[in-house]
C-alpha cells in the first residue's frame, strides 16, 4: 500500500501541475485573444492535425488544446486510481468524478465555442470549470498523502456556524470567479480607467454595460475579501490552536491580498503587461483551492473514517 500510495502522490503532483499548466494557458489564451487561432475547426486546426507556419495565435491556441489533451488523460487515470486505492475515504468518489467530469465538460465546452461560438456569458464558465478541475485534482492528491501517513490525517474540530461560514464563502468565491471571466470574455478589463474611481468617479456618469460588468466584479472582489478578513479573524480567535485551519486562513488571506494587487495592477497599467493577467488567474485559482480544502476538513466527521 506504501509503494502504491507513492506513486499515487507523484502522479497527483505531476497531474495537478498539469492541470494548472491548462489554466495557464487558457488564461492565456483568453489575455491574447488567441480562441480563434486555429479557425472554426477542431479538434484540427484549420484542418491540419499540426499547423504549418503558424503565427503565434494559431501556437497559443494549439499548444492548449495539445496539453489540455494529454493532462485531461492523466486527469482521468488519476480518478481511476484513487478511486481504486482510496476507496475507504469518503471524499475520494465525489472528487473523482468531479474531476473527470470537469476536465471533460470544459473541453466539450471550448471546442463547442471553437465550432459553434458561445456568448461570453457562457464562455465564462470555461474558466470556473478549469478551477473546479483544478481544485478537485490537488484534493485527490492531498487525500493521497495524507492515507499514507496517519499523523497528516486532519479532522478538525469547528463550530457548526464556522463549517457553514466556510462554505457559504467557497461558493461565493466561484461566483466571484465567474465574475472576473466575464470581464475578460466581455472585453471589459478597461472600462474602467484608475482604481479606486471608475474614469475618475464613484458611481459614473457616463455608465454602459461593460463598465456595469467591471463594477460588478470590483464590487464581487471586495465582498471576497471582507469575507476572507472574517473567516482570518474567527480563525484565529476561536481555533488558534488548530494549526492546519490557521494557515489556511492566513494563506486565503495572502492570496487574496496578491488577487487584489494584481487585479489593480491590470487597471492601472491598462493590461499592458501580459504576465499580470495571468498571474491574476493564478492566484483567484490557488485561492479557490485552498477554500475547497477547508471545506473538505470543516466538513469531515470523524477519525473513523479512515479505518481500512
């Protein structure tokens, strides 16, 4: 079971990597514009099963779907195999098959877009099935560690207001994500000019619906953050001595800080710089994942549960 569990844990390392590799690019992909790079063929591009002389568009957007390819295979024989080795943990089927069905749907979904178009509403979901993927992926691995070792098994011991808190804020914060894609599906980035004025006012006068979408989504961040301060300061004030939860929170709390910084920065240098972008898709990622963990910890009963 050791042997087995080894090569589980670096199979979800590497799987997970991959999976954020995929985010990378589509966020990516989106930044640059590049979802029309092979044409309105796929899984071809422009008919082509390797495109000759590419230009760059039509490189980001091949090079997506040719990793997104082979990372959602790996996805799926990390399902598999968790499946079968982590069986006696109750997380473990849920995680699989939201996995793989993510993996799956988010790929329907971009080649339905590719061939058919979508609107940017539903284009949107793309980026919130990806972090779903993603999250679900780096659980499975987290679960994998933790059978192999009893002292990493964690159950906390929380109230039943916490637990509610916790999840109530992951939920919000995959709507928030929802909120970020659509501004940049939208084409919105730059409806508003400066931060924290909207072209220089509170609630501006001139008002059209992508500046509606930015201020939607500026007011959706700030909400985040209020509540990510809450659950840092119940944290620390009712379960201090519960390490695991206090680094989770103060984590939350850095990447929160990190999403709010280069989100400015994305307005304030008018998305000049391509790598701000992406990082902003980054971090809104790892922080989704780290509050996907704590609800996986804040809603475990028992250590029973991992008797074999």
């Amino acid at each position: 079971m050791k042997r087995l569990h080894k090569g589980l844990k670096r199979f979800g390392v590497i799987t997970s990597l991959g999976v954020l590799l995929v985010l990378i690019q589509g966020a990516l992909v989106t930044n640059t514009g590049s979802g029309e790079g092979c044409g309105q063929t796929w899984p071809l591009c422009f008919g082509q099963v390797i495109p000759i002389d590419p230009p760059p568009e039509t490189v980001i957007e091949f090079s997506h779907r040719l990793i997104a390819g082979i990372v959602g295979m790996l996805v799926i024989f990390m399902a598999i195999w968790s499946w079968r080795a982590l069986k006696h943990l109750p997380e473990t089927k849920s995680l699989s098959i939201i996995s793989v069905f993510m993996i799956i749907f988010q790929g329907l979904l971009g080649a339905g877009a590719v061939v058919f178009g979508q609107s940017d509403l539903i284009m949107a979901l793309h980026f919130g099935f990806s972090a779903l993927s993603f999250a679900s992926v780096v659980l499975l691995t987290r679960l994998a560690f933790e059978d192999s070792n009893p002292r990493k098994q964690y159950v906390p011991i929380v109230s039943k207001a916490y637990k509610w808190f916790v999840i109530v804020t992951t939920i919000y914060a995959y709507l928030a994500i929802y909120t970020g894609a659509y501004v940049k599906h939208k084409n919105a980035t730059l409806a508003c000019s400066g931060f924290p004025l909207c072209n220089g006012e509170l609630i501006p006068s001139v008002f059209h619906d992508l500046i509606g979408v930015q201020l939607l989504h500026r007011a959706a961040a700030m909400l985040l953050a209020l509540l990510l301060i809450i659950l840092f300061i119940w944290t620390l004030k009712a379960f201090r001595k519960q390490s695991v939860l206090v680094f989770c929170a103060t984590l939350t709390i850095l990447l929160v800080a990190g999403q709010a910084a280069s989100g400015i920065a994305v307005v304030l240098t008018e998305n000049a710089t391509l790598t701000i972008g992406i990082f902003h898709a980054l971090l809104i990622s790892l922080l989704f994942t780290v509050l996907c963990y704590m609800v996986m910890l804040v809603t475990r009963k028992n250590k029973d549960r991992y008797k074999k």
